[in-house]
C-alpha cells in the first residue's frame, strides 16, 4: 500500500475526537490523502430527550455547522486541500462503517476512544468498539 488516500475522522466535541481530528489532520498531510469530517447527530440521543426534538436538533446542527466550519479551516491551515465535511442525523456506527466509507472510498477512519454526549460512557465506547470490529478499512483508535 502506498499510503493512505482517503482519511475518515468522527468528530462529537469531546476532547479525544479533538485528538483524534489532529492526528487525522497530521496523516492526512503525511500522505496528501483526502480528509472526511464526519459528525454524526446521533438521533436516538436526541430522541431521549424531554425537550422538544425539533429544537434540540436545531441547535445540534448549528453547534456542530460553527465547530465543522473551524476544523475545515484549520485542516486547509495545515496545508490539506481535499477536506470535506459530512454532517448527518443518525446513527453514527452505520454512518461512519458503512455509509461513508462505501461512498468515498475510505482507507482509514479515525475516531477518538471514548467520546461525549448524555449516554453512558459505556455505550459510546460499544460505539467505537462497534467501528473497530466492523469497518471495511483500517482504524485507528485514539486516546
């Protein structure tokens, strides 16, 4: 393999997918490979929620429009050209092993340990356990 082509970072606001957005950033330079930023509102989160759905995802998607439009500047900062954002409602472990990778060729997805939101800890960690044991494509994991 002559290194990688095409790069998947999740992002979700915490502090490990910040980690896991600058070594993205840092491979995706090494390589001169297209970079993916996906955040994935996850709508089952939402759902649980006792405030109004629709009002929660409004505010979600701007949140995470304002924090997208940041990391595409700073990845064109370091000096990447192919950066492109993916910003969804749904259920990130499809979205980020299936959906994205069979759209845009993704040889190596990216995501941070653990991350953040009002799950349990344990169930975003079965999230990114569910990425390592069911990607098409090499993962790495960071913390």
């Amino acid at each position: 393999m002559d290194g990688y082509k095409s790069i998947l970072v999740a992002i979700d606001g915490s502090k490990n997918a910040d980690k896991a957005f600058n070594e993205a950033v840092n491979i995706a330079v090494q390589n001169q490979a297209s970079l993916y930023i996906a955040a994935i509102i996850n709508e089952e989160e939402l759902s649980t929620s006792s405030f109004a759905y629709s009002k929660i995802l409004k505010e979600e998607q701007e949140k995470t429009e304002v924090d997208m439009l940041k990391r595409i500047h700073d990845a064109k900062e370091a000096g990447l050209s192919q950066v492109e954002p993916i910003v969804e409602v749904g259920d990130p472990k499809v979205f980020i092993t299936k959906t994205i990778p069979e759209a845009h060729m993704i040889d190596l997805i990216i995501v941070g340990a653990t991350g953040m939101g009002s799950i349990t800890r344990e169930k975003v960690g079965s999230t990114t356990q569910y990425i390592v044991d069911n990607s098409p494509c090499s993962v790495l994991m960071v913390k």
